[in-house]
C-alpha cells in the first residue's frame, strides 16, 4: 500500500467524465458505505454549504412529498447492496440519480437505465485509498467548480514522504494499544477517517468521539480505579489538536488529554496543519493511513485486503 500512497497525490490531476446531464436540483443526496462514504464526509466537513446530505443505510431518507433531489449513487467496488437497494428505491420514485463507480452492478445499472455516471479508474485500490478520485466525482456531479479547484491544489501539494515518516513515528507509540481518536465536532470526518483506517489496514480495534459531547460523558469512562485498571490500561487516546478549532473546545481537548495522562491512561497529540482547510484535511487524512499502514507492517498483517468484510459479504448472499 505504500506505493498507493507515494502515488495519492497524482489522483487530484484525474479528470472526472461524466456521461449524461445531471438533473438540475437544490439538494442532493449522497448514499454510500464504508469508504464509499468518506469523500462525502470529508467534503462536507471542509465546506459546510455543499448542499447534500449522507445517505448510509438501505432505501433512501425521509423526503418530503414534493421534493426532488438528486441521489448520488456511490459503490468503489459497484455492487455495494445497500447502495443498490437506494439505486432501486430511486427508479421506483422517479427521482433523479447519478451514479459514481468503478465498475460492478451499479455501473451497469447506470447504463442500462440512462443514469448519469462518472466512472472511477480501476486501480485494484480500497476506497478509503481511491478517495481523492472519488471526491473529484463527487465535486463534479455537483457542479462545485471552485471547490473542485481548491482540492485538486491541496492535493498537488502533499508531502507524502514526509506524511510517511510522522506516520511511522506515530506508529511506535501506537503499538499494542487500543487507540481512541478524539476531535472537535467540526473534525468528526477525519476522526472517523482515522478509526476506518486503523480498522481496515491495520486491523485493530479503534474507536472515535469528538468534543464537547465526550466531555458529558465517555470522559467518566476514565475515573480509572483499581478495579478497573486492566480494562482501560491498554487505552491511548489520540487527540487531533486544531488551532482553527472553537477556543473553548481546544481547551476541553486539552483538559481530556491532561486528565488521561493523570489516571496513567496513554495519550498521542496530534496537530493538524496546512496552508487551507483542503490541505489540512488531506494531509490529516494521509497521515491517519499512514499510521495505520505502519501498523500493519508492525502487526504483519494484509494492510491492503479486508477479508474478514468479504467473508461477511459472502455469509450475507441468500
């Protein structure tokens, strides 16, 4: 996967093609799972007025009657089932679609039925890798031309090398422990970007919550005691510091950080930098892989394969 990642940058000069118009609309919504569903979390993140919401589920949200948005099909793979039942539901409904994927029985189903699509390059990547590709599409089909500008810059400039380095570092400190990634609510998307990736490359378990909901209650799951000491001593929060961040949250981030160093709980600081809020989101999103990808090396595991989601695929076939 390094080589995935020595080559991420190259994706922010990919031209989407998409074929067939898009219906014009004032809504969207993007139904997609998994990594299919990062490029909408994460955009939504950087700009608040792109106008969608996240779809992940079967079927389609509640819509009121009258309404007509378009639904924004996302599968990396193309045959995500949740994703096709949406597919289905929207045909049914006679709303507008467009589809985004690499291949598979969603593409197909754009095809046969004259859904306006953009096809993903077939790399043989997972899509958590694939995410500036699917981020330019998604851009794209919105119409977001300025967005779409200020992302492809942001990703001309990652230093990956770099981004690789403070990975591994990261890494060292990560081993054999059971990492919590904690933000502020207005970096939820690259929080949960970093529990994904921890889960799927480096194939551990990890978990996610920002501030300053935590602050109301996950933070009593460290009043560490002696009785519980050997739940919690394998725990090491990771906290993803912004200096964008309301002062007031930075300050609760600061507070949980110095509370779990005081019950003797591990803590990692992380800063998150760049020169825009794309910049800042990518090289974030980077680095979490990167950690991830040191891991699995550490753990001498497949950081590229997911098979225990495939079995599980499998296991859901009747």
């Amino acid at each position: 996967m390094e080589e995935q990642l020595l080559a991420f940058p190259g994706q922010f000069s990919w031209e989407p093609k998409l074929v067939g118009a898009v219906s014009s609309f004032k809504h969207a919504v993007v139904c997609g799972m998994g990594g299919s569903a990062l490029q909408a979390r994460l955009l939504h993140a950087v700009d608040p007025s792109l106008p969608f919401t996240l779809h992940q589920d079967y079927g389609l949200p509640y819509i009121p009657d009258g309404d007509k948005p378009l639904i924004i099909l996302s599968s990396y793979s193309g045959g995500t089932e949740e994703v096709l039942d949406s597919a289905h539901e929207a045909m049914t409904r006679g709303f507008p679609s467009a589809v985004v994927a690499s291949g598979g029985a969603l593409l197909d189903f754009a095809r046969g039925n004259n859904i306006p699509h953009i096809e993903l390059p077939k790399e043989n990547i997972q899509p958590r890798i694939a995410i500036g590709y699917a981020m330019l599409a998604l851009l794209r089909i919105l119409g977001a031309t300025e967005q779409e500008a200020k992302l492809r810059t942001a990703g001309a400039a990652l230093q990956v090398p770099e981004i690789l380095s403070e990975g591994a570092s990261l890494a060292e400190r990560l081993m054999n422990r059971l990492p919590i990634v904690y933000g502020s609510t207005a970096n939820t998307a690259i929080a949960y970007f970093w529990k994904i990736a921890l889960n799927e490359t480096a194939k551990i378990p990890a978990f996610t919550n920002v501030v300053p909901e935590l602050c109301h209650n996950e933070l009593c799951g460290y009043d560490v005691v002696p009785a519980t000491e050997s739940v919690s001593k394998n725990i090491d929060g990771i906290f993803l510091h912004d200096a964008a961040d309301h002062p007031r949250n930075e300050k609760r981030l600061t507070l949980v950080e110095d509370l779990m160093k005081e019950k003797g709980l591990g803590t990692v600081r992380v800063n998150l930098a760049g020169a825009d809020p794309y910049e800042k989101m990518l090289s974030a999103v980077l680095l979490g892989v990167s950690v991830a990808l040191a891991l699995a090396h550490a753990y001498g595991v497949p950081d590229a394969e997911v098979p225990l989601i495939e079995d599980f695929k499998k296991r859901m076939v009747s």
